[in-house]
C-alpha cells in the first residue's frame, strides 16, 4: 500500500472517529460527573425547610465522587439549570443516573425532578416542592411505599389542569448498599422503558389507559353529578318472605348447651382436696409488718395431690350441646320482585375529554433533586439526559458497571466471611426474589402488606430459613386464592334480618356462640394484668 493511500485512509479513520464523537456530544444534553466541585454550577435552596448539607464526597470504596446526602432526618432542595431548554416531543429522550444507599433507606426517597422553564413561575434559589416539574423520576421508600417513581405532569387541554399521571405497577427499590443505575427511556411512539441496571423492568405507553392512573386520556364519558337515584328504586336483591311463619316447634328460648345427664364423675375424683394448697415451703419475710402489710398468707401452688388424680374439688356434670337449640327463628329470603339493581348514574359526554397522537411534553429546562429522608449516605452520580439510547449504554458501560462489580464481589466475601453457611447470600437472594413477587401486577392489592412482612424479615439480622419459607407459602396462599377463588361471601342486604330455617338457625347459634367468645376474651383482657392466671379446673377440661 502507497504511502498515499495510508494517509488517506488514516484521514477516513480520524474522519468517523470525529464524526462518533460530534454525534455522541450533540445526543447528550446534560451529563454531571461531579468530577469538580458543584460550587455556583449547582444551586441550593435558600427555603428555610431545607436544611440538609449536600457536600461533594467519594463513593465508598471509589475514587468517584457523587454528590452526598450528609444528614439524617433533613429536607433537601438542589438545583441546576440546562444550558438550553429541551423538547420532550422530538425523538427519543433518555433520563439516567446513578444513586448509593450507602447506609441503606428505610424512609426517604432518592427522585429527581426534571423541570419546567422558570417562566412557569419558579426560581431556583427558591426551589421547593411546589416547584412545577415536567416528570418525576427515581427510588421513593417509605412503609408500605417502595417504588421507583415515574410520575408526568402533564396539563389537560380542556381544562388547563396539569394532572400527576402515575405510573402504575413501578418496580420495587433494590434492597442493598450497592450502586444502581436507574434509565427512563421515553420514545417517539409513546412507549415508556424503565431500566434498573440495565434490565428493563416496566414497560409501558403513555396513551393507553392500562399503564398510567389517572390516564392521559380521560374517560369519553362520565357519570352525571346531578343525577340521582330515584325514592321507589330498590337496590334489595333478596327480602324476607312475607308469607312465612315460625313452626309452632321453634323453641327460641331454648339454651345453647345442656348439663350431660349421661356424665358420672371419673373414679378416684378427691371431692375434699382442694386445687391448690399453701406453699408449706413458703415463709414470712422477715420485714413483713402485719400492722403495714396485713396478714401474711403463703402463696398457693398447685396441690400435689390433684397431679395423679382426675380432679379435686366439687364435681360437676359438664355441659353438652343442646339439640333442640335452634335459636332465633327469622323469615326466609326470596328474591325481591321490585329489584332493580344497583343503581347508578346515567353516563354523560366528559366535558374535560381529549385525544391525543403523542402526550404535550412541556419542555425541561432543569434538574433538581427535592427530597426528605430519614438516611444519610444517599450519593447521586453520573446524572445523563440524552437523545440516545446508545450514549446511555455507553456510560452505563464505562461509569456505573466498573463500580458495580467492584462493589458486588466485595459484597460476596464479605457475606462469605460472616458465615460459612452461605445464610447471609441466600438471604440476599430471597429478598430479590420476593420483591420481584410484590412487583406482580394482580398482587398490587397485597403490595403494602407484602412489603411490610419483607421489610420486618430485613431489619431480623438472625432471619432462618424457616421465617423465608413462611413468607413463600404466605404469597403462595394469596396466589392460590387469587386462581381458584376464596369462598363466597353471602351477600345479607338487610343487616338486621336474621337467616332461616335449620341451617340459618345453625348459622345464627355460631354466631351467637362466636359473640360470647369475644365477650369472654373481652372481659379477659379487662382483668389487671399483674392478677395471675388461674388454673383451670380438670372438672372444667
């Protein structure tokens, strides 16, 4: 090859490679390192309820530097401006940052909020959270809330209201101390990708009415606010038969239980012992004041006797079920002939309606991280705002991944060394699976009790397998439950109306034998607590 043609093809080399670059710089529109300190790059809030001290500090373990969380239980407000607005509306859009829990996060979140132009009617050294933003992004963590939000403002066009649009069914914030990168893809056909390290974890769009509450769209149609429910309209399905009468045999006095005559007392019973007996072991103290203190009696224990024998004391016939019970005798249910159904409202044309081909993104012109949390240690890094999705993976590749891996191996020796029975990762492992479980989309009902059972078994440092075996087969009985259905609630329209017949008449005696439980365990629970329990009597058992 001429010498020529090496240098021309080193010029069509050097040519691309430029090309590359220019491309990647003009797709990204905002990246922060924290490389140099954010010192008049950044803007704090000046608003006196922030009081958190952000400070420029190194990840754990890395020489990369984030911006910090430094204090426990404090409100945060951050700002930086974009060097231009950016359009929502023109191709792809990709929002993406690093963030640490390095001391874990129990209550607070770790969202960004991307916002509008300053013209609708904020400043940033005045930065609060009725500061309007365009969409909301990020990890938020508190009782029954674990989610990684994604929230559009987005202003009705009929109305001009602007509207929260949450994203239903967000997926679970990882649980560890280690660096995760959270992706917001936001495409030209509507579609909407939320990845977690890379892995899409949600999928959605933004149009149709499944993935956002409220929808963008709103309903063609809504129930009529000045309609209302006729005086004759009967919502009863089922009424007490009319016609029916109590059987002459009804015995509602009749008691639940009886004495058993058929019962004889078990030989051997010692009628003259008592239950329980002076300690003989027992003696007066010697700064017992019988003046002061009353007279000193030895405390009872249990009477040795009693232990070999079927029982002491007075013998009495235990009670048996009554079977000529049956309780209070009510009508019987027959379907209402005036049942209309439930009634509603007439529909009429919602006035607020719009169609749309793509959501009226309002632009960006900064970002800002407004928070309140109980931790401290929360780092964000690597913020990026780009219009490719390739410029995102390669800063995934480059910033996040490196430390990732550095931070996943020491995690393994580290639960390596704490036990040689490998609990610790397997508990690790259970927790992600469990998570991913709460993540169901038909589990969303039982979301806050999902994760309050997962975040009790997380703050239980000794967890065994058994208690992780136990939340498994919880989740599984919902699920089960969910598949073939629990059992049929009897749907009683009229409270006060009592069932019928012999089976209603067994229902009723349960239940009346259920409320005399509750009563029992209710007067119970009023007897002074320091009052020791008594024994109960084997005549009784």
């Amino acid at each position: 090859m001429g010498v020529s043609r090496r240098f021309a093809l080193l010029l069509f080399v050097a040519f691309v490679s430029f090309q590359l670059i220019s491309a990647s710089d003009d797709a990204t529109i905002l990246y922060e390192s924290f490389d140099e300190s954010f010192d008049g790059r950044w803007i704090v809030s000046e608003k006196d309820e922030y009081q958190g001290v952000w400070k420029r500090s190194k990840s754990e373990g890395h020489e990369d530097y984030g911006l910090l969380v430094s204090e426990k239980a404090r409100k945060y407000a951050i700002v930086k401006e974009l060097d231009k607005s950016l359009n929502l509306k023109d191709g792809t859009v990709v929002l993406q940052y690093e963030v640490r829990l390095q001391e874990g996060l129990e209550c607070g979140g770790a969202y960004l909020k991307y916002l509008r132009p300053q013209e609708a009617g904020w400043i940033p050294k005045a930065f609060d959270n009725d500061s309007p933003y365009t969409i909301m992004f990020g990890p938020d963590k508190c009782g029954a809330t674990n989610k990684v939000h994604f929230i559009l403002k987005h202003k009705n066009p009929k109305s001009g209201e602007y509207i929260e649009h949450h994203l239903k069914f967000p997926p679970t914030v990882p649980s560890d101390k280690l660096t995760h990168l959270y992706t917001a893809i936001l495409k030209p056909d509507n579609e909407l990708q939320i990845l977690i390290d890379g892995e899409e974890k949600k999928k959605g769009n933004f149009l149709t009415g499944d993935d956002f509450e409220p929808p963008l769209i709103p309903a063609k149609t809504i129930p009529d606010p000045d309609d209302k429910k006729p005086e004759d309209w009967d919502e009863r399905a089922k009424i007490p038969d009319p016609d029916a009468t109590k059987p002459d045999d009804w015995d509602e006095d009749a008691p639940m239980e009886i004495e058993d005559e058929d019962a004889v007392k078990p030989e051997g019973w010692l009628d003259d012992e008592p239950e329980e007996i002076d300690d003989p072991e027992a003696t007066k103290p010697e700064d017992w004041d019988d003046e002061e203190d009353g007279e000193w009696e030895a405390p009872k224990i249990d009477n040795p006797k009693c232990e070999t024998a079927p029982g002491c004391g007075e013998w009495k016939k235990p009670m048996k079920k009554n079977p000529a019970y049956k309780g209070k005798w009510s009508a019987p249910l027959i379907d209402n002939p005036n049942y209309k159904g439930i009634w509603k409202p007439r529909e009429i044309p919602n006035p607020n309606y719009f169609e749309l081909d793509r959501p009226d993104f309002e632009p960006i012109a900064a970002i800002g991280i407004e928070i309140w949390t109980m931790q401290d240690g929360i780092l964000f890094d690597n913020i990026l705002i780009a219009k490719d999705e390739k410029v995102a993976e390669s800063y995934r590749e480059t910033t996040w991944k490196p430390k990732f891996e550095v931070e996943k191996e020491k995690q393994k020796a580290e639960e390596a060394a704490a036990g040689s029975d490998g609990l610790a990762g397997f508990q690790k492992k259970a927790f992600d699976i469990l998570y991913k479980i709460a993540d169901i989309p038909f589990l969303e009902a039982y979301k806050p009790n999902i994760l309050d059972v997962i975040e009790k078994g997380e703050k239980q440092p000794n967890l065994t397998i058994g208690i992780l075996v136990s939340v498994v087969v919880v989740f599984l009985t919902i699920l089960f439950k969910l598949i073939f259905g629990g059992k049929k609630k009897v749907q009683v329209v009229q409270p006060q109306v009592e069932p019928s017949n012999t089976a209603a008449a067994e229902s009723s005696s349960n239940q009346e034998s259920s409320g005399d439980k509750e009563e029992e365990k209710e007067e119970t629970e009023k007897e002074p607590s320091a009052a020791p329990a008594r024994r109960k009597s084997r005549r009784e058992n």
